[in-house]
C-alpha cells in the first residue's frame, strides 16, 4: 500500500533550458527539418539557435550549443542493424 503524502506537490517551473529545449524539438517537428537535407538542416539549426538565443537571453553560450547537440541528435535517423539476428547465428 503507498504511503500518503502530508503536503501536495508543488508544481514545478521548468528551466529556461527545458523552456528553450521544448521549444527546439517542438520547431523540429512542426517545420519539417526531419525530412531535409544535412545542408539544410544546418543552416535551419544556424537560424533557430540565434532565434532561441535572442529569446530565452539568460542562456549562455554553452546552453546554447547544448541545445544544438539535443536537436541534432534528435534529427539523426534511427541507426538500424547490419546484421539479423536469427536462430543459426
């Protein structure tokens, strides 16, 4: 059986990196950089990340290139196998 709680759990306000981090994969998705090329992809992240830089102005310059990092892994296709495994393997 779980434990009560004396007092209710305070809402939290997320960081201005988790704001900006939502914000990122949220453009991701809506303006279609999945599907563009490398090329393209690079100068959409050039645009938004002086974009997101500009707007969330408490983030330094490493947040920022943090934030690149997530959204270009994020972009990165799903590393499928080279290999099957099966029974006679």
């Amino acid at each position: 059986m779980a434990k009560k709680r004396s007092e209710p759990r305070k809402p939290s306000t997320p960081t201005s990196f988790e704001q900006a981090r939502d914000e990122l994969f949220s453009h991701i998705l809506r303006c279609g950089v999945l599907e563009a090329t490398a090329e393209h992809q690079k100068e959409w992240f050039d645009d938004t990340m002086l974009y997101l830089a500009d707007r969330y102005e408490e983030l330094d310059e490493q947040q920022i290139a943090d934030l690149r990092v997530l959204g270009e892994r994020y972009c990165r296709p799903v590393v499928g196998r080279n290999a099957t495994v099966g029974v006679d393997a």
